[in-house]
C-alpha cells in the first residue's frame, strides 16, 4: 500500500472559523455534511430522503446539504431545524473540515479526503457502482463508518444511522487513527519512488 494518492486538501482554522461563521454554527454542537455526488436521476432522491431524515435530527445537530449541481445557486438556503441547503457549495473543502460526520456516496476521492480529515463516514452508494459498493463495504469492515443501501433508502435510515454514529465514539476514534496512518503516507511520492527504482 502506497497512501492515497488524490490531492491533500489544506484548511486553516482562519478559513474555518469564517465559514463557521457565515452560517451561524456553533462549533461545540455536532455538524453534518450531507455531500451526494453523481448522476442528477440517481442524486435528486437520496437528497430529497435526506432532507427528510434532517427533519428528525435532534435539536442540537446542525447539518448542511450540497446538491453538488454544476453551475448552481452559490447561496445557501436557510431549510428545516438548524440546516443549510447548497445548490452548488463553493465552501466544500472548509465544511469538510470542520464537520463531526460526512454523509458522502462512496467514491475514492470523497472517502479519501474524509480519512484524510478524520471523519466517521456514512455512504450512501451509487446502486450496482462497483467501486463505490466496495469503497462502502470497507468503511464499515474497518470501523469508520456504515453503509446504507439506495434501493428503497428511507428517512428513518439516515436519520439514525447519524445518531448512531455521533453517539458512539468509536467511529471517531478509528477515523483518527486511520488519518495518523494516512498522514505518514504520501502516494504521488511512493509512486516516484517506486518508477525511479526501476529506472
């Protein structure tokens, strides 16, 4: 294994701290990052049931959902409880960091960069995506995380697999520990390394 190999997102406190800011979080209540990515037919229902599972969530947790639609409203939308609803969120990288959990869909990328910030995981993969099915079925094996099915996905899923996670701090212990080990691996570099032995 030679650590991921996707850029490594950068996020000073400063940057963090405007965000915070901006959306009126408080930052000692738990955050949740809805981010679904993909095909707009296969992405519209997951945020449509999630917007509904927000509904449920106790009082104290704030979340924000991206729609991730290309050439979207850049202004978030003030949505039910303490949530915020993006079109298209130019603020991904900030909210990444500074949230408790991340609802992503199970791509390579997505995933890497939440280890990389040390964030518990749930996944929401595309159906039948190989890569993705994959991707989730190994955050749940190694405790970071759970997986959730879309076929006939409901509201009450996603609302207590969040309670689930932030009330169990496993999930948060073995995300630090999985950014420890990804923090001592630089991919692109052991890619060089490994090209030039042979050269």
């Amino acid at each position: 294994y030679i650590g991921f190999t996707v850029p490594r997102l950068y996020v000073n406190q400063e940057q963090i701290s405007k965000v915070a800011r901006y959306l009126g979080l408080d930052r000692s209540k738990p955050i949740v990052f809805i981010h679904i990515s993909g095909p707009m037919q296969t992405r519209m229902p997951v945020i449509r049931t999630a917007i509904e599972a927000c509904k449920s969530l106790r009082q104290e947790i704030q979340y924000i959902i991206s729609e991730g639609r290309p050439k979207g409203d850049l202004e978030p939308k003030k949505i039910a409880g303490s949530g915020w609803y993006y079109e298209w969120c130019p603020i991904r990288d900030e909210i990444f960091a500074m949230s408790n959990l991340l609802v992503l869909r199970g791509g390579h990328v997505a995933i890497s960069q939440a280890i990389q910030f040390g964030k518990p995981i749930i996944t929401i993969p595309i159906e039948n995506h190989g890569e993705q099915l994959g991707n989730s079925e190994k955050i749940a094996e190694i405790g970071i995380g759970v997986t959730l099915k879309t076929k006939q996905l409901q509201a009450n899923q996603i609302t207590c697999a969040i309670h689930k996670i932030l009330d169990d701090s496993r999930y948060q212990k073995k995300a630090n520990e999985l950014m420890k080990l990804a923090e001592k691996l630089d991919g692109i570099d052991n890619v060089v390394k490994i090209v030039r032995s042979y050269l």
